[in-house]
C-alpha cells in the first residue's frame, strides 16, 4: 500500500527537501509508520515526537485523512491514507483595538 506524510512547521525539516513523503509499505501501523520516518530522519522525529513512555508529546498532533487516529499510534494505515504531523502552534499579540472593546473588534475581522 502506499500513504502520504507530511510533516508541518518546525518538523518539516526532517524530511528534507520538502517536508513531504510517500511511501510503499506492507500493511502497517502508525508506530510503524513513524519508525521508518525515524531512519530517514536519522533519528530525529522520534525524539521529538515522542516522550519517555514511546506516547505522542502534548505539544503534537497526528492526523489520518484529516481525523486524529482513534487508536493513538496504534492505528493501522491503509492505502491511499494521508498522514499530518502538526506542532502545536499559539502565541502572537492582541489587535489594537479600534472601537477600545477587543470583543467588538475580533467580530469586524
């Protein structure tokens, strides 16, 4: 079967020239999945993505075809699935506010 990876973000670079990947494999899992990445990453996504335990760190998300996989890591993949790896992303200032109410303001966007 074939899937598709993309990774997003700051993990981007661990699939280098793009950030993107499609790969031919047996029947697999997602776990499975991510340990393949991890050699052609040398390593690196694993590290990342993961905590002490072998779970997905707080600050991620793994999407299947758009929809976090039900079974955590354990999912399997099947042919055709699309697979995002998201960071979390936050931070960034408050607008000026034009009216002196941040509540008006975020309705006139």
């Amino acid at each position: 079967m074939k899937v598709k990876i993309k990774l997003y973000g700051h993990l981007s670079e661990l699939l280098q020239p793009t950030g993107e990947a499609e790969i031919e494999l047996e029947k697999a899992t997602l776990r499975e999945l991510l340990e393949i990445l991890d050699k052609k990453s040398e390593g690196k996504l694993l590290a990342r993505l993961l905590n002490d335990k072998g779970e997905l760190r707080n600050e991620y998300m793994i999407l299947i075809n758009g929809v976090p996989p039900l079974k955590g890591l354990e999912e399997t993949l099947s042919d055709q699935s699309f697979i995002a790896i998201l960071p979390q992303v936050g931070g960034g200032s408050p607008l000026e506010s034009v009216s002196g109410s941040p509540v008006e303001d975020c309705y006139r966007l």
